[in-house]
C-alpha cells in the first residue's frame, strides 16, 4: 500500500497560514505596527506599503520555499548551513535578537489587551500568554500545525467581521480620510521594512514545509502566503482611515476602534481573537528553536527531543523575553526594535538569499534532489 499525496492543504495553503501566523502577532494583531510602518506613510501611502509588502512576501516566500525543498532543510540551522556555509551563525545570533524581541512584543501586547478589556495587572495577561505557547511547543510539529489550522479560520472569520462592523459604523469617513491626505510619499521604504523584518516568518516556518513534492509546490506556495498574510492588514488598515491621524497615536489601535465600534460582544471576540494571534505567533517562534535543537539532538543521540524538553527549553526562553516586555513595553518595542532589526535581517537573510541563494538553484536546476511523487492509492 503506497503514501498517499499530501493533501493541497498542506502543500499550498499550510504554509501560506503559518507566515501570516507570525507575521500577525504583536503589532500588526493589535494594529500598532499597521500605524507605524503604513498609516505614518498617510492613508494613501500606507495602502500603496501594503501592497507593495505584499508582493515582496511573495517572491521572498517563494524563493526562500524553493530552496528549503532543493536543500531538504526544514529547520532553519539546516536552511542557513546550506546558504551561508560556515557564516550561518551571523543568521542565528540574528534570530535570537528577533525571537527575544518578538516575544517580547507578544507579551507586551497581551499585557495591554488583559489590562484594556478586563483592568487585569498587565503581567498576567503575560504570563497567561506564555503558559499557552509552551503548552503547544511542548507536543511538536502536529500540535502546532493544528494551531495554525484553527486559529486561522477564526483569525479570518473575525477580521472580515470587523471590516463589515467598522464600515457600517463610520465607513462614511473612510472616503473622506482618503480625500483629505492625498500624499503618499515614503510608502516604498514603509513597505521594504515592514517585509525586511517580517520576511524572517518564511523561515520559521520551515518544518511545514515538509509536505512540498516539486518545486512548483514551493513557487504556488510562496506566492499565495503573500496575500494570506497581509489580507487581514488590509482589513485592519481601511477603517483606521476613518480617525486618521488620532488613531496613530493610540497604543491599540484595535481597541481605539472596537470602541468606536460600540459592540461590546463583539469587542470581547476581537480581544479573544487578537489573543489567539499572539497565541500562534508566539508559538511559531518558539517552535522554530525546538526544531532547531531537535535536529541535532537527533543526529547526536538518536532520539527525537522528548516532550518534557520541548516544555523546558520553550519556559526559559518565555521567561526571559516576557521579562523585556514588562520592562520596555508595546510601543517602544515596535517603533525601535523592528527598524534595527530590518537592517540586520537585510545583511544575513535577503541579501545572501538574492545572490548566493539564486546561485545555488541555478547550479542545481540540473540536480533538483525532489521528493517522489506517490502513485495515487490504488481502490
């Protein structure tokens, strides 16, 4: 009896949900990181930034897809050995700023959202956060696959929502915020630092790439995480035209408009929603390091990290980064943390994909190491 295919789901849309799911945490969930790097551009501009970091996802996660699946490398200490040869720890001294920054992000934010909905102390809605991810990290690929799967569904469910609430409710302004700042300067530079420092998502993303069959699995992919992952900004980012530029200065814009809104149900669902976001955003960062440590555990030992590792290794790290959270905050983390990291991102992951990468494809298009298709299961 053969394998059977792995389902389009899993080589096409998978991918696709887990790129949104880190790019979503933090700011972008919350709408902080939408006023900073899009709506400072102007209504205008900021459409243009999304836009134009929306095609740079795609043909960054295609590459970057590509490659994974000619170097069958599904973690990123593999995916970074391959590209950069013995420079690969540059990549990973990079990639801990960034998980130790987005995680602390994370718990910024939940902290703001258990404070705003429910006047809790902001370091419980941290601590609530932290316990969540490492209780999915703890159980591996399929756990965090089935998170991806289901908070999507709500994730988009309540975002196509919020758009139809916010419109009904103020949707006559949104015209008029247009209208009134129609510059649009800098929205390039906008949209390239919101990719430079987000694009790093394709790559911890990596062990769900390991349903791909072909290369055109990767390019189809690749191209479809682009619009997965930015859609739900574009639905965030129409109504806060309606109070620009109030509502740039707000540390949740979500709240800011849930409040306009004036649902309360509904108000309790977004939060809930947003908190789902940071859930599977945080999880993903984490679950890239298990995977990391799993690798070479297993070549070392034999044995795949046991779950009670997984559990360990993801509360130091939770604890440490949470502890920056409380220390920094929502707002100074988005607005000076994630420039300083584009730059570094640019230097380790994008330049060296766009030439050493396309180099190594170009050189291999003749040895392409692909995965057997499975003959359909015979009835």
């Amino acid at each position: 009896m053969t394998d059977r295919l792995p389902s389009r789901f899993s080589r096409w849309i998978l991918p696709g949900l887990g790129m949104k799911a880190v790019v979503i945490g933090g700011g972008y969930a919350t709408g902080r990181e939408l006023a900073e790097f899009f709506l400072a551009r102007g209504p205008w501009g900021g459409l243009f930034a999304i836009l134009f970091a929306t095609l740079l996802f795609s043909i960054f996660c295609s590459l970057t897809f590509v490659l994974a699946r000619r170097f069958q490398a599904f973690d990123y200490r593999s995916f970074f050995k391959r590209l950069l040869g013995p420079a690969w720890p540059a990549f990973e001294l990079a990639y801990i700023l960034f998980v130790i920054l987005i995680l602390a992000v994370y718990g910024a934010a939940a902290g703001a959202i258990g404070h705003a909905v429910f006047g809790a102390p902001v370091w419980l809605g941290t601590a609530v956060l932290a316990g969540g991810i490492a209780a999915v990290v703890a159980f591996g690929n399929k756990a965090v696959e089935a998170l991806f799967r289901d908070v999507s569904y709500l994730l988009y469910a309540v975002y196509a929502l919020f758009i139809v609430l916010a419109l009904w409710s103020f949707g006559d302004r949104v015209p008029a915020g247009f209208a009134a700042y129609p510059q649009s300067s800098g929205w390039a530079l906008g949209g390239l630092t919101y990719f430079s420092y987000n694009i790093i998502g394709a790559v911890v993303i990596l062990p769900v790439l390991r349903h791909l069959t072909s290369d055109r699995d990767a390019m189809i992919s690749g191209t479809i995480a682009g619009p997965l992952t930015m859609i739900p900004a574009l639905l965030f980012f129409i109504p806060m035209v309606a109070f620009y530029p109030e509502v740039q200065g707000a540390t949740l814009p979500s709240d800011f408009l849930l409040q306009k809104i004036g649902i309360p149900a509904f108000h309790l669902l977004f939060q809930a929603m947003i908190f789902s976001a940071l859930l599977e955003s945080g999880t993903s960062s984490v679950h890239a390091i298990n995977e990391r440590i799993d690798h070479v555990w297993t070549l070392r030992s034999g044995q795949p990290l046991s779950h009670r590792a997984r559990l360990i290794v993801a509360l130091v790290l939770l604890t440490g980064c949470m502890f920056i959270a409380g220390r920094f905050g929502l707002v100074s983390l988005i607005a000076n943390g994630y420039r300083a990291l584009a730059y570094v991102l640019l230097a380790t992951y994008i330049l060296p994909l766009v030439t050493i990468g396309v180099w190594k494809l170009w050189r291999s298009r003749d040895q392409v190491c692909a995965t057997p298709r499975p003959a359909p299961t015979q009835e």
